[in-house]
C-alpha cells in the first residue's frame, strides 16, 4: 500500500485548491447540517410543553387547537370523568386559542401571535412554568402575560406595553414566563373570558387539558371517545405536540435536503476538479509508482482516499460551524397553528455523524472518476509526459 503520509503531502502541496475544494465542502455540510437541527429544534421546542400526566382532549376530527370547538357542557362533563380523580391537584382546565395579526419588530410585515385564554387551573397543569418578570394578569381584566421566547418580537409585547387583541381593545402585558425554552413561551396568556368577549366566543373553548396517569389514561380516553353525544376525541400531550411538529419538521428537511442536494453537486465538482488537477499535475509521480510495483488499483485507493480525507476536513469545518448555531434563535409559522414559535437550532450526535457521512459521499462520489483516471494510466506514457 502506498503510505498514508504521501497523501497527505500531496494535500499539502495544493493549498490553493485544497483550500477552494474543502471550504466548499464545508459550506454545504452546514447547511445540511443546519436544517436538520432546525427540523430536530421544531420537535423539541414543541415536545418539550408535553407533561406524561396531561391529556388533551379535542373535537373529533381536529388536528389542532385552532381547528377544535368544544361547547361548555362538554367540558363538565370530561372534567368529572372518575379517571381524573386518581390525582391530586387541578383535575384540568378549558382553554381558549385565537392568534392575532401583529407588527414585527426590527423588520417590516406582520405575523400571527397566539393569544391562549386560560383559567386559574392552567398554569399548574405546566409544572416547569413560571412568571420570571411582573405578575400574573388579574382575573377577567384586559391584561395578559407574555412568553420568553417572543417578548419583544412584536409591537407590544413586553412587560407595560399594549397591543390590540381586537379593535378599539387594547390588552396589557403585565408579566413574562417562561417554560423550558417549549412552545408556550411563543405565546400570549391571558383570562379565558377575556379571549371570550374580545373574539365573541362564548360559550365555547378550544381544548380541554386533563390531568390523568398513564396508567388511567386508556381508561379515560375510552370513557369520553365512547360517548358520541360528546364527540370528542383524546391524545396523550406527548403525541399531540408530536403531531403538530410533523408538518413543518418535514417541510423544513425536505426543503434544507433538496437546497443541500444541489449545493452538494456543486461541491462534488470542486472536490472532482481538484482531483483531476492533481492527476495531470503528477501523472510522472503515477508512472513512478507503477513503476516501483504499485498495482491499479492500490493507486485508486490512494486517489480516493486523498478525496474521502479532503470531504472529511471539510465536513469536520462545516459541522463544527454548525453546532455554533445553537446559539441562534429562529422564528417561523407552525404549518399547524398559523402563529408563529420560535426555535433554536439542536444539534445532536446523531445529526453531526450523519453531515460527517454525507460529507464522506461526496468525496467518494467526486474523487472516483479522477482515481479511475488515475489507475488507467500507463506507466510508460506517464514517464514520457
């Protein structure tokens, strides 16, 4: 075999396209690797409000909250289903969701905020949520409270300012909570029959939270399905949020992929340039091995390695600039709410292997035709070149 450090000599040598071939590797590993700590931020931004100990109960038929109406007869009746009395506490509350058109800050247009109306019961029902700035708003007064994540990214929304919920009414942020860095901090809280009044809905809600064990919840999912006067439908938190991550995850994949795919052609074609340089550049040093012994395929193989090694440093830059952006947080609309949550960018193991493979691909993909070249090349002409 020929000795690894003649490789990596010959990488040496070339900066100027060495450098040209691995930045834009690089370059496309991070997007690859952006978008899916993006997708992987979506789902854990929405997971992370899921309690193993709630359930969320909606009209039949609705995916989300938006899309749910649940009259208040209903809700008596779920609330004092027997399952719910297993646990001490706030056996659950109605909340209410609307989202509301709002100026964005730093930048033109608008977007959707989600407006939550809630009970006294609802807050308990998140045990990591907690007001960190201001207080909670009074019952049934024009106030709200403000989640973390998007305080401030709208006209309005900080500790003292107003915005309008509906026209001619005005709502007060009067505190800021937070809640793990979950969904619910892209959201404004205030008294259900405020949301009521303000959108003309009285009478109904848009969900039902419930706190249940799971070992309970089979039991109390069946009791409230089975009654069709109710029509009502029941999903552990865990696997409603899931659903409601999946639509703007894969989008967000299919288009990073797709971006990524086409970023990478071009990287392929740097990394093949390069190689093919190299083989014109040193066909005398080929004959040379030929020469000394060195069979076809023992040059492929060092051809190709010299591509895979120059994929790997680029993808080792590139996935290292990526995990730079956890720091970063992104705002967009969920497919499944139409209001905007903001994310940040998770980077895993498992998403930094899968760049690092993908990076070794395309060195493997660009360097084979210029390694094929390489090994075809015939020891007499290439003394003679």
């Amino acid at each position: 075999m020929i000795p690894v450090s003649y490789n990596f000599r010959n990488l040496a040598v070339r900066k100027t396209t060495t450098a040209a071939a691995v930045l834009g590797l690089a370059l496309v590993v991070f997007i690859f690797a952006s978008v899916q700590m993006l997708a992987n931020g979506v789902v854990k931004t929405l997971g992370r409000a899921a309690d193993a100990d709630v359930a969320v109960v909606l009209r039949k038929g609705a995916t989300s909250e938006m899309e749910s109406s649940i009259e208040d007869p209903s809700v008596n009746l779920v609330l004092a289903d027997q399952a719910l009395g297993q646990i001490a506490g706030p056996r659950g509350a109605a909340e209410l969701v609307m989202v509301v058109l709002l100026e964005k800050v730093g930048t033109t247009g608008v977007s959707n905020a989600m407006i939550r109306g809630v009970k006294s019961e609802s807050m308990p029902l998140r045990k990591s949520m907690k007001i960190v700035e201001g207080r909670a708003p009074n019952p049934g007064a024009d106030e709200g409270i403000v989640g973390k994540a998007i305080r401030g990214r709208f006209k309005g929304l900080d500790v003292d300012q107003s915005f309008e919920i509906k026209k001619n009414r005005m709502l007060k942020v009067v505190g800021v909570f937070e809640d793990q860095g979950s969904s619910n901090e892209s959201e404004v809280w205030t008294d259900i029959d405020v949301v009521r009044t303000a959108f003309r809905r009285e009478g109904f809600v848009s969900s039902i939270r419930a706190r249940v064990t799971p070992a309970a919840f089979d039991g109390f999912r069946a009791s409230i399905e089975s009654n069709r006067a109710l029509n009502l439908q029941v999903l552990k938190e865990s696997q409603y949020y899931e659903k409601q991550s999946e639509n703007t995850s894969i989008f967000i994949r299919a288009m990073g992929t797709v971006i990524a795919v086409f970023f990478s052609f071009g990287a392929m074609l740097g990394a093949m340039i390069t190689m093919h340089a190299a083989v014109a550049n040193r066909q005398r040093e080929i004959g040379t091995l030929r020469a000394l012994g060195f069979g076809r395929f023992t040059i492929l193989l060092s051809f190709l390695f010299e591509s895979i090694v120059l994929a790997l440093i680029g993808g080792v830059i590139g996935a290292a600039a990526s995990i730079a952006m956890g720091l970063v947080r992104f705002s967009m609309v969920n497919f499944a709410s139409w209001s905007e949550i903001v994310f940040k960018f998770e980077p895993t193991g498992g998403i930094i292997v899968g760049a690092l493979i993908f990076a070794t691909v395309m060195g493997l993909v660009g360097g084979l035709l210029p390694a094929i070249r390489a090994a075809r090349i015939s020891p007499v002409d290439a003394m003679r070149a």
